[in-house]
C-alpha cells in the first residue's frame, strides 16, 4: 500500500464535548512521533498496552493537556503496525490541539477509514469484518450490534475462505490434469467433480439466503403508517414510540408531512413513518401531504393501513403497493362495537387508547416480518449488498460449470467458470490471488519432480 510509509493520526472518538477523547496515531514513526510532543516517560521505558501519565506540549513548549499514553508495538496492534494511542480530556478545542502538536511533529491527518484499511492490508482483518466495523459503529439496536459483532470475530470471512479453498483444490486439480497430462493424474469423474460443484453451490445458497436479513438488521424495515383522516395513525406512532411525537388532534388533516422515527421492535430497527390521512379534497398543502403519503407506500417494506373499525368500510379501503410491501390492516377503536363491514376481514384489531395492546401488537409485527425464513435469530451473521452481488456472480459460475460438465464440454470451459466463481468469492474477502492455485498445483501433485 502506498500510503503506508506514512504516520498518520485522526481524532479516535465522536465530535462534541466530552469526558474523554481519543486520538490514535499509526505507522513506523508513531512513537518518535509522539515522543517529541510528550513529556512523561521516554519512548524506551513505554510498556506495550500500558497506559502512562504525561503532557502534551505545542510548538512553544507550552501545555496543552495532561493525558494518558498507551503503545501498542508493531505487529501487535489493530492495524498491525507501530500505534499509540492517548486519551485526552474531551473538550472540541483541547482535542483539536492535542491533535495539531502531533501533526506538526510529522504525521499526517487519516483519510476517513484509513486506519482499518491498513489493517486489512497489513492481514489483521478481512473486508467482511472491516465491513463489520462500520455496522457496529451504525448499529441501531441490539440484535444488530450482536450480529456485527459475530461478523467482526471473522464468522462470515472463514467460512468463505473454506469455501474459497475447497474451489482451489478443485481448480488445481482439474487445471494440473489439463496441463500435465504426463503425470497421469487422475481427471475425476464428471459425476464427481458435478457433486462437488454442487456442494459448493449449496453453501453459496445458503449465505445468499441470509441477505433479506441482513438488509433488515443493517438498514431497518421501512414501516409506512397510512390510512383515513382521525383512523389513529398518529395515536398509534405515538403508541409505539412510548411517548407523544405526533401530534393527535380530531381535525382533518392535522398531519400533513411525514413523521420519521425508529423503534426496535425485539431487536429489528423499524423505521416509522406517519404519513398525511388519505381522502379526496382538502387544500393544496394536504394535497400535497397525501401525494407523499402515496410515494411512501410504493417505497415501504411494511405497510400499516390504520382504519376506524366502527366505522362503515370505504369503498377505497384497499392500499396497494408497486413495491411489493407486506400490508397490514390495523382494526383501530376496538373499544368501540365493530361495524359489520369488517366482519372477516384479516386483520388486527386494538384500541391505540389501550397501552396493554402496544405488546401484543409489536409480535403480530415481529412474526409478520420474520415469517417465511427471512429471519434467523439463532445466527446473526448476513450478507449485505455487496456480498450478495459478489455471490450472485459466484453462483452464476458454478452452475455454468455444472453445466458444462453435464453437457461434456472441455475441461478448460469448466476451469473458466470455476475461476469467475473463485474470483467472484475472493472480492468478499478481499483475497485473489492466481498464485495461491500455482502453489495449490505444486505442493498438491509435486509437477516437475
């Protein structure tokens, strides 16, 4: 990596005021770096992973904070080379000027995510954790924390690298046969080297399967709250959040833009939107509200059509979404005797008047969203979107080698396709490499004995 002769540095913790920050500095420089801004211990008498007392001082040989140092030697670090760390007080200006004396003592300033991309380079991790690092850091509730945290222990990363390694055994099987046909290796049979394929496949499958899941803990599911004028809309956001956000009024058209929030509904993020009463009429700023309210249902995952139950069922009850949402129709003002019009109708009933309804709700809505093997709590760890069109393009190889097997193609053909498979499995890891096969092929059949 180019930039890796270079020390750099970046402020490690949130922006604002705080009790504490944390800047981190990282290359082969960092401590004589640091030393000669830090008045404590000199760099020789620093213990790794201990923290020691000292002072930061600016150009003037003035002091900026008093802190605490930590050294993390190379290899033994997060990005694998040389680290010090120091926690500082939190406030935004000393922070900052901690921060300038390092800079002027020869580092340079991080790059945003500079600091994990040399640990990837430096093999501390690979891109499915280093992926993982940021869905910890975004993780909105804490089922998402757990599965980026599954993620970052390398789950995802070493079952695909087993994977990898079981396509560059087979590769350099089928490719030592093609181009050593001295050595009387033994070609496998088609029957074989198709189940193999079809192992391989299989267990791509099953990580592809895992994607829906992985959008919904990473992204949260967009739950769009719609229905009549006074149906409850905004009673039962503000049931669901726990506290008033929206405002409940018996007027018409009180809501007339959207009202985003998010709850964790037992551990799924649910991204809330109250949307504009949907009627014909009204002036041009509700027109306006109700035109958004359409544009968030063709947009939703989840749609709840809140409706008054005690009230006689609207021609135009029906919501329809272009985008394939879930609706849910929601029999609101159960308190009240249900009209005849919504006998059979499926659905769920409560009274957003009634908080002992709020739970029983929130698992219609977990099971609602969980059913049809789109969840899995018992394993955490899901694909994203870049790992699903990496191993779309994985899959799409190995059945065009299957393919080609059964209609007896040439070997060569098959090798093709097992290698856009190998490649394709490499760019979620972040590893391929044509060598790897090389050296597979002579340490594997000792060619050229």
């Amino acid at each position: 990596m180019e930039n890796s002769v270079k020390t750099i540095a970046a402020i490690a913790s949130p922006p604002g005021t705080g009790a504490v920050s944390l800047i981190r500095v990282s290359g082969s420089a960092a401590s004589s770096i640091v030393s000669s801004v830090f008045r404590g211990k000199s760099a020789s008498e620093w213990q790794p992973r201990y923290q020691h007392f000292g002072k930061i001082l600016d150009t003037l040989g003035d002091t900026v904070d008093e802190v605490l140092l930590t050294w993390f030697p190379s290899p033994h670090s997060f990005t694998g080379e040389e680290v010090v760390e120091i926690a500082c007080h939190g406030g935004v200006v000393v922070t900052g000027k901690v921060l300038k004396a390092i800079l002027a003592a020869g580092a340079e300033s991080a790059e945003p995510g500079e600091f994990s991309q040399r640990a990837f380079f430096n093999g501390k991790i690979d891109l499915t954790q280093a992926e993982a690092i940021m869905d910890l850091i975004s993780a909105q509730t804490e089922l998402a924390m757990k599965a980026a945290n599954q993620q970052l222990e390398g789950r995802l990363g070493r079952d695909l690298e087993q994977l990898r390694q079981s396509l560059i055994g087979l590769i350099a099987h089928l490719e030592a046969y093609i181009d050593f046909p001295e050595e009387d290796i033994d070609p496998d049979s088609n029957d074989g080297l198709m189940n193999r394929c079809r192992e391989i496949t299989g267990q791509i499958d099953r990580w592809l399967n895992t994607a829906d899941q992985g959008k919904i803990l990473r992204e949260g599911v967009r739950t769009v709250i719609c229905g009549a004028p006074n149906a409850g809309k905004s009673s039962l956001l503000n049931l669901l959040l726990g506290f008033d956000r929206a405002i409940v009024n018996g007027t018409a058209g009180t809501t007339r833009d959207t009202i985003e929030e998010v709850i964790s509904l037992r551990g799924i993020p649910l991204r809330l939107i109250d949307t504009a009463g949907i009627r014909d009429g009204g002036e041009a700023i509700e027109k306006e509200g109700i035109q958004r309210t359409y544009a968030e249902i063709q947009n939703a995952e989840l749609v709840i059509h809140v409706v008054d139950s005690s009230e006689a069922r609207p021609p135009d009850a029906v919501i329809d979404s272009e985008g394939g949402a879930r609706i849910l129709t929601l029999l609101n003002k159960s308190d009240l005797p249900l009209h005849s019009d919504w006998s059979g109708v499926e659905s769920f009933a409560l009274s957003c008047k009634d908080d002992e309804d709020t739970e029983a709700l929130k698992d219609h809505l977990f099971d609602s969203l969980t059913s049809g093997n789109r969840f899995d709590s018992s394993s955490l760890v899901s694909i994203n979107t870049r790992h699903q069109s990496c191993l779309n393009r994985a899959r799409e190889g190995m059945i065009a080698a299957e393919a080609n097997l059964r209609a007896s193609e040439s070997p060569e053909f098959v090798a093709m396709d097992l290698r856009t498979a190998l490649e394709a499995i490499g760019d979620v890891i972040g590893k391929t490499d044509i060598e790897e096969i090389l050296g597979e092929i002579f340490s594997s059949f000792c060619i050229g004995k």
